[in-house]
C-alpha cells in the first residue's frame, strides 16, 4: 500500500467537499507513492507531534488541526510550522490533515463526541446530506438516555471526556433539568443560533468567549427560553475522534498497515488555579 491509498481511503470516509469554505484540509505534504506501513494520529501537527511521528517511523501523520491556517510564504525551521514541516520532511513522514470535513462527517468528530455523552439518535445541526449511508453536516443534537440535571450532564461531561485542566464549566440554572443535547465539537460560538433552534435543554461546545457567550444567556432571559451551556476544551471535544477514526481506518485498510495514537497531549493549557 502506498501513502496515496491510504489518503484515498481517508478521502472516502471524510470527504474533502463537506469542508467549511475557509478551511483547507486535505494532504499538507509528503510523497503520495511513498510506501505506507505505519500511520500515526494526533490532534495538532505541532513540533513534538512531528518529531515523535517522525522516531516511530510514521509514513504518514493524520492530524485533525492543519498545519497551516492561512496562506504561507516562507517556512524556515525557525517558524513553528516550518520547524514541524522540517522535521517531517526529513523522516519522510506525510502530513493529511482532516478538520471542517471530519467534523462534518459521519463518524468524526462530533459524532464521536455524542458517543462518548451518550447521546442518542444523534442529527446534524447544520445538515449537508447523506455521506456514506449517514446524515452529515456540523453539530449534533440528539437525546440522553435519561433526563438529568445540567449540573450532573457538565460534571459527566467532565469525567467522560479527556482529561483537560479546564475540566467543564456551565452557564444557566444547574438544577434546570436536560435530555435534549445539541453539541459542537471545538469552536462553537458561532452556532449559538443554530443551538437556539434545535429546541435542546443544552448546548454542549467549547472556547467560549465572554461576550458571545453572555449574549446568548441574556437572549434566553429575554425570550423566556430556558436552555444551559457547557464549555469544556476544544482539546477534549475533538480528541474522542480517534475512539472512531483508529478502528475505522483499521478496517479500511487492514492489518499490512500499523497504526499509532501518539502519545502527546496537545492541550496548550497545563495548569488551572480555580
Ligand atoms: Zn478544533
């Protein structure tokens, strides 16, 4: 198998035309014809992602951030992406990055992120149709198997995702009472609205800011709508992806390619002092 088959087969499963319109995922570098034995899976390229990738072996990196979010014209070792890019580049290691497209996608990263609230019978927020036999689209909104209070849904939220120092924070009354859940994986502010409508107890993202975040509190008052908010990290939000992405790529492709999680925590945050 070559590198091209396996981004072939990442193609298939996360479909590059579900991406968002300012985004660019797709292969960021390497030698499509390059034999491929061993793939590795990390959320961000960062520096020590590409050097650990590039001491196991890695013929090919899958990350979920992209290396590069705007146009680039110089990539010396000394800027951080042109180090990552060196240090891939010389262990011949390619780079396929998956980001809006994975989010939409059955089976990505929001799908991922239900599976592990135990949200059921989970929908597009934002629906794009049907991919590989399932609804695709950003966001999710489905129903927990029992109605619990949003206190006790944040503090699940806490236990069930990666463990980050920012654990879960909630807005809204915590004994008001959800079942329905919207969610978005990493950024979510921009779908407050989309949120609104579901009709969902709960709208479960993260990198909340103040003033969005206080609007969309101060909308529900006005409108007399009840409804809560969980921010927890964009790190733990999109990080159970790889519960899904790991076995899905192992059937796809079979046991003639190695597959790896590295072990490094992308999380820029380290320390909390609440
Ligand atoms: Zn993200």
């Amino acid at each position: 198998m070559k590198v091209r088959d396996a981004v072939a087969a990442l193609e298939e499963m996360y479909p590059l035309d579900l991406k968002e319109d300012w985004d660019y995922p797709g292969l960021v570098l390497g030698n499509l014809e390059r034999e491929c034995k061993k793939i590795c899976f990390a959320l961000d390229p960062t520096i020590d992602v590409a050097k650990e990738a590039g001491k196991w072996g890695a013929d090919l990196l899958v990350t979920h951030h992209p290396l590069f979010f705007r146009a680039v014209h110089l990539i010396p070792s000394t800027d951080p992406h042109g180090l990552a890019a060196s240090f891939l580049l010389q262990a011949g290691c390619a780079l396929r990055a998956g980001h809006t497209n994975v989010d939409a996608a059955p089976r990505g990263t929001n799908e991922a992120l239900c599976a592990r609230l135990g949200i059921l019978k989970a929908l597009p927020i934002d629906p794009e149709g049907i991919v590989n036999g399932a609804p695709a689209g950003l966001g999710r909104v489905g129903e927990l198997e029992r109605e619990m209070s949003l206190e006790e849904f944040a503090k699940m939220s806490r236990e069930r995702l990666p463990k980050t120092v920012q654990g879960a924070r909630l807005a809204g009354d915590p004994k008001m009472k959800v079942k329905r859940v919207a969610v978005m994986s990493g950024a979510g502010d921009s779908f407050f609205d989309k949120a609104f409508q579901t009709g969902a107890d709960v709208y479960l993202t993260s990198d909340l800011r103040h003033h969005p975040a206080l609007d969309f509190m101060q909308k529900l008052e006005a409108t007399g709508r009840k409804m809560g908010l969980v921010d927890v990290s964009h790190f733990s939000s999109e990080f159970p992806w790889f519960d899904f992405a790991l076995k899905d790529v192992k059937e796809r492709l079979g046991e003639t390619v190695e597959l790896r999680l590295l072990d490094v925590n992308t999380d820029p945050w380290t320390e909390a002092f609440i």
